[in-house]
C-alpha cells in the first residue's frame, strides 16, 4: 500500500508482497496481494482465500486476509482492478471437494 511498482510505477492502492522461497510458475517468488488492511505494512501472517491465475500470463497471485474476514469475487476484483484490468484473470477458490 502506498508503493511504487518496480517496473511500470503505478502505486498499489492495496499492500501487495510475496511468499519467501515459494516460486510461481514466472520463477519469481509468489505474489499475494494483502486484502483487509487499510495501513502499510511490512510483514503478514493471514489466510489465502483465493488465488488469481493469470490466463495469459505466467503469473498468479495469492489473495491474503486476516483471519474472519471474507471477500466476494467481485469485491476482489474491485481492489486487485488496478493491475489485473490488463490480464484475463481466474479467481481459483477451494472447495470442500478441492483435495487438500
């Protein structure tokens, strides 16, 4: 929230990082946008709701929360709308048949 993106310097009206270690499928450690919290931050521990795959690009994101709050597809998309409005994007959510 309130960051600069590296490469086409858009700020992020949302805070956005990344998973250390985990790698999607760009070979970049594993984006998540942070959902729920209205004041920058620096570190997270929440619960992934969903994630954002990237049908035309090599990129998903996850999508954090604190823990009780939930969040309609559309309600996502309103928030991730400023970077994801380039990209055909899938919200992937599990359900109780989704084998863990």
């Amino acid at each position: 929230m309130g960051s600069a993106h590296p490469d086409y310097g858009f700020m992020y009206p949302v805070n956005y990082g990344y998973v250390e270690n985990v790698f999607a499928p760009d070979n970049e450690e594993l984006d998540a946008y942070i959902l729920g919290i209205e004041t920058p931050i620096n570190d997270f521990t929440g619960r992934c709701i969903a994630v954002l795959h990237r049908l035309d690009d090599d990129d998903d994101k996850l999508i954090i929360v604190p823990d009780g709050l939930t969040l309609t597809d559309d309600q996502i998309m309103n928030q991730v709308n400023f970077q994801e409005q380039y990209f055909k994007t899938a919200i992937l959510r599990r359900t109780e048949d989704t084998p863990v």
